[in-house]
C-alpha cells in the first residue's frame, strides 16, 4: 500500500509540472465522491 500511494503522489506531482495544476482537481473529487478507498488510507494512516 505504502509503494501503491508514493507512485500516486509521485504521478502527481509529474503532472504537476505541467501548466495544469491537478492536485485541487483531485482533491475536489475525493471530497464530492468520498471514495471508500481514500476512507480506508486514511484509517490505515491514523490507526498507527
């Protein structure tokens, strides 16, 4: 899971370099669609 997430942020953050900012436009989704699999990254990262 911990490989799994740094390519995401490391995808991320390529895109980023780009004239398209892309972090508030995932961040947006996440907060309208609330996907199970971020709720459950975000347990993961709490319960330790």
């Amino acid at each position: 899971m911990r490989i799994l997430s740094f390519f995401a942020l490391l995808t991320i953050a390529l895109i980023e370099i780009g004239p398209v900012p892309i972090t508030p436009f995932v961040l947006i989704w996440v907060v309208l669609f609330r996907p199970a699999w971020f709720y459950e990254w975000v347990q993961k990262i709490y319960r330790r």
